[in-house]
C-alpha cells in the first residue's frame, strides 16, 4: 500500500526539482483541482531559463509524479488528494530526515514528514508503529523522541551522519 509514496519519497531524495516544487503542491488544499497550468505556475519562478514548452511538458511529468506517489488523483481532471502514508513510509522519511541532520521532534515536521500527507502526531503514530515492526528503534516519553538507526547504517555512514 506504502510503495507509490515510498517510490516518491526515494525519487524526491534524487530530484532536486521534484524537491522544490513539492512544497507549492502539497500547500493545494485537499479537493482542489490541479491541471497542468496550475503546476506551471508552481514552476514558473523555480525553472525561469525553461521555455513556455518546457515548463509545461515539466508541469505534465511533475503531475504524473504526484498522481503515482497518491497526493493527487485523476487521468485528465486531477484533484489534490491525502497521500497514504505508512509505518514504511514515515520510517524512510525518518531516515532521510536524520540523515539531514534533524533529530527528535524535527523529524516530524522535516521535508520528507511534509510528503507524508500527514500532521506531526500522525506521523509519531506511524513512526511508533513503524518501531514496532523494526523498522526502526523510537522511544516516546513526555514529548522527548529519540530515534536511532544505528543498525541500518554503516559505521562510516553514521560518523558522516553525525549519528
């Protein structure tokens, strides 16, 4: 169920443009329609040397992207919709997240937590869950989070991690 947001997530770590314009979809109200002007709009300042043809190919492509990932649906008439997220999902976010660095409660509300769709105690609950299959080790207590992933990196990827 998790896969078309855990796809989007690994293609949005690679994708510096996928990254900038994730923040004007996401920021679509839920049940609004998104057609490919709207998106060129989104794109219009972040790609200003891209011609007319260009953007709007982007736009179209960029709207296929987030129709796959589940944060918009529909063929011609698209309409932004809550993307699904999972424990898989929220714990691949968790660790891109901390591998930028964030750590504890910023990990709720980093970049990759925005994809999920979902608010900060939404997001614990998944990573809570996502703990509790081994995705990852979490402990919460009296709003102090602490999240490791020590045994899914590599000694030198948690010294560069600064883990």
């Amino acid at each position: 169920m998790g896969r078309p947001l855990l796809a989007f997530l690994l293609a949005s770590a690679r994708d510096p443009l996928l990254r900038k314009v994730a923040p004007g979809i996401l920021a679509i109200p839920l049940g609004e329609p998104v057609d490919t002007p709207r998106i060129t709009h989104i794109l219009k300042p972040i790609t200003p040397h891209y011609s007319r043809c260009t953007q709007m190919t982007t736009a179209q492509n960029l709207g296929s992207s987030f129709t796959q990932s589940g944060h918009l649906k529909g063929k011609l008439h698209k309409i932004r919709v809550q993307a699904i997220a999972t424990p898989a999902t929220a714990a691949f976010a968790a660790l891109l997240g901390w591998l930028e660095g964030k750590r504890g409660h910023y990990l709720l509300s980093s970049f990759w937590a925005n994809l999920q769709d979902c608010n900060a105690e939404e997001m614990l609950n998944l990573l809570l869950a996502a703990g509790r299959i081994g995705l990852l080790d979490i402990r919460a207590a009296a709003g102090i989070i602490e999240i490791r992933m020590d045994r899914f990196l590599t000694p030198l990827e948690l010294e560069v991690s600064n883990g």
